[in-house]
C-alpha cells in the first residue's frame, strides 16, 4: 500500500503537474477567475486523467512503440469529446461558462505526460490512482487560484456554485465584502499569472522548510533538496 | 515491442490493423456518447434560448412557441454585421404581440456584443439583453444584467420617448447615462438598440407575416 502512498504524495504534492511540472498552464490560467469555473474544468480534467490512464495501463501491452503516440491521443481525444457531450448535457450552463477550454483539455500535456511516463509502465490500478492524484492535484490548484482571484477580484466566494452542483448549491456564495468594486487585475489574465507565482513560491518555501527542519533532527543524513524540475 | 517478426511488411500491417481497430473502438466510444446525449443536449440548447427569451417577454403575454416561431433575417447595416440573424415572434391568440431581434453591437470595446432586443407591437422596447460579449471585467461588463441595472433602462423607451436624435450616451449629447471610465461599450450598445428599432420600424409587417423558417443548420 506505501507504492498508493507514494504515488498519492507525488501527484498531490511533490511533483504536482500544476505546480511543480508547469504542465497544463492554458486551462490553469485561463478558467480559474472562479472557484465554480476552476473546480468544473479540474473535475473534467481529473475524469479524464483517470480514464486515459486506466485505459492506457489496460492496453500496455498491445500497444508496439511506435504507435503508441497515435493511440494516446486517440483514447485522450475521444474520452475528452465524451465528457465534452456529457456536460453540455447534463451541466448545460457551466458548458458554456468554460466553453472551449473542455475540448482544449485534450492539448493538457499534463494527460499525455502522466500516459507516456506512468501509465505506460504500470498495472492498472496504481495507473488509475496516479491519474487520480495527479488530477486532484492539478484541480486543488487550480480551485486555490480561482479562490485567490475570485475573492480579489469580485469580493466573493463560491460564486454561481449551482451551475456545477445544481440549484441546491445556489446559496452557498459567500460575499466577503459587501459593494465592493472588484480589483481588476485580479480577474484579467496577469491576476492569472502573479497568483500562480505566488502560489509556486509558497510551495517552495513550504518545501525549504520543510528540508531544514529535516536537516536539523537528523543532521548525519544528507537530505536533497528537492528538486524542482520545470 | 513484442510479436515483432523480422518481415517489415508484416509488421507495418499488423501496426496498422491495430490502429485502425482503436479508431474504430474510439469513435465507437464517441458515438455511443452521442447518441447517449444527443436529445438531452437539443432540449438544453432549446431551454436555454427559451429561458433568455422569457426573461425579456413573459410567459404570460404570448401563448404562441417562441423557438420554433423564428425567422432568420440579414441586415448588415441595421444589425451590425452579415450573419442571419433570429428573430422570434410573440403572439397571442394569433395578434401579433413582440418580436426578440437579435442584434450585433460591432464597435464594441474588445469587439462585437450581441444583443437581444425585445419589442412590442407598436414600438416600444419591452428589453435588451447582452447575450455575449469582451468587455473590460469591471469597466464595460456592467452591460450584464447581473453586473449591473444599466441594460434595464432601454426598457418602455421607443424612437419617440426620447426623440431620435437623442439615442446616444450623454456625452454625445443624448440621454443615456455612460460608464465611469468606460464610453465606448455603453455607446456601442445604444447605437445598436437604436438600429434595432429602425429596423423594426422599417420590417414590421413582414417581421411578423413572413411564415417560420427551420434553423439555420448549426455545422459546429
């Protein structure tokens, strides 16, 4: 079970596709001025890690080398066209919030990554959980940023939640500020990028950290950094 | 990888045999999906355009199916660019009761706002919509009913009340109220309405005689 363990800590924290991969910036950037927006797409994304890792551990052994680029996008592209069908049918109202960026998933290279490097080389069940974590990863991120940029940006939180989780949810928005006028920035795309980057430095320093204090229990050991590979 | 023989041909065969079976699983896949969806999704789309359309003319004023009782119409000059535009009518009891004109403000700040434009019988603006557009978040996205009750004030107003000549925002001299910081969106979109209802002006008989047209075939 520590093999789940590990494979858990890598896509959550350690090697995060969002955060420490920079794999996937174009949805990350582009829909996470709500959380309602950022949780939608990080869902469908994590569908789609689970399923194309699945499918691709499933057929490992079929696949020869030098086809199993062609087959990768193929079982990608059409799970992404699936979901794509099924939220304009049953999310009708956050298809058209997020709009092109569900077929744009396709061209996450996160997805493609996860299949060529682990599902590829791995039984089916820990390949279903490495997309899984993986995906969560890539959603816990992207929901951060909505959050940061949301409650900058408009002064709320949980903005239009039922257009993901159904009328229920609609009065679940959390105003923080009442009349407040919004800070641009935050909304347009630079907001985007400099709360990303705050939220890269604050891995790093929670990782650095996190190494000191490592180094100083156990001051025979020689501890890494941990590498941060873009 | 495995089952590799050493006769080339055979192995670009077997490679292309195992392609062509996971396109046809794929697309299976895909197509299953569709058909799965494909009615649920019309209705969606259906709803929709009925949900926007009776936030603009209520349901209690026509008794008539205002999706299916369409016209597609083009007026590059009037409604803003070449595209066939719908334009719904409302009826009741067989009277003519409104119509929904679906408009294109061109000019825009960060490009073309589409807009629906609901009018009575005899003129006068029941509502306007913006049903999509780029607007400055913050600035000129307070065209949204739900940023702000400015697209509200077109309402009961009619090329009479105010006069023609002063359908522009009051910095142009007229009497629309623009945006702190943001002229031209607001601008934009009173000009358009303004088209609208001189083509209504111009249309009116044929816009409610002419018989419904089947939808244009969406090719996306």
């Amino acid at each position: 079970m520590s093999e789940l363990r590990d494979i858990a800590r890598t896509g959550l924290w350690e090697n995060n596709p969002a955060l420490v991969q920079l794999l996937g910036l174009c949805p990350l950037l582009a829909v996470s001025g709500t959380v309602t927006n950022a949780l939608g797409l990080g869902l469908a994304t994590t569908f789609v890690m689970v399923g194309a890792n699945l499918t691709v551990s499933l057929i490992r052994d079929q696949i020869r080398d030098e086809l199993r680029i062609p087959v990768y996008v193929l079982v990608i592209a059409s799970l992404v066209t699936a979901v794509e069908l099924l939220m304009h049918a049953y999310r009708h109202d956050l298809y058209k919030v997020l709009g092109i960026f569900i077929p744009l998933i396709v061209t996450n290279c996160a997805i493609i990554a996860r299949v060529e490097s682990f599902a590829a080389k791995n039984r089916p069940l820990p390949a279903a959980w490495d997309g899984l974590m993986m995906g969560l990863g890539f959603t816990a991120v992207l929901v951060l940023l909505g959050a940061m940029r949301e409650a900058l940006g408009q002064g709320t939180l949980l903005s239009r939640l039922d257009l993901l989780l159904g009328p229920a949810f609609r009065d679940l928005e959390i105003v923080l500020a009442e009349d407040y006028r919004g800070f641009l920035l935050a909304i347009l795309p630079p907001g985007a990028f400099f709360g990303l980057a705050l939220l890269v430095a604050a891995k790093n320093v929670i990782d650095q950290r996190r190494a000191r204090r490592t180094r100083e229990t156990a001051p025979q050991g020689d501890v890494a950094e941990a590498p941060s590979s873009l | 990888m495995h089952r590799k023989t050493d006769n080339p041909a055979k192995n670009a065969l077997r490679g292309a045999l195992l392609l062509g079976l996971f396109a046809l699983i794929t697309t299976a896949v895909v197509a299953a999906t569709y058909q799965l969806t494909r009615e649920k999704i019309a209705e969606n789309e259906r709803l929709a355009v009925l949900r926007g359309l009776h936030e603009l003319i209520s349901p209690s004023l026509h008794d008539n199916d205002l999706v299916q009782d369409v016209i597609y119409v083009t007026d590059p000059e009037l409604l803003g660019d070449d595209e066939a535009k719908p334009i719904y009518r409302a009826r009741k009891n067989g009277q003519p009761v409104a119509v929904i004109i679906t408009t294109t403000a061109p000019d825009g700040y960060g490009g073309a706002i589409k807009l629906l434009v609901a009018i009575d019988h005899g003129g006068r603006i029941l509502g306007v919509r913006a049903v999509s557009h780029k607007e400055t978040p913050g600035l000129g996205d307070a065209i949204e009913v739900e940023k702000s009750d400015w697209i509200l004030r077109f309402t009961a107003k009619s090329l009479d009340d105010p006069p023609e000549k002063q359908w522009k925002v009051k910095r142009d001299g007229g009497v629309f109220d623009q945006f702190t910081g943001a002229t031209i969106t607001p601008r934009a979109v009173v000009k358009a309405v303004k088209r609208a209802l001189i083509y209504y002006r111009e249309h009116r008989e044929e816009l409610f005689d002419t018989p419904s047209q089947p939808p244009v075939e969406d090719d996306t």
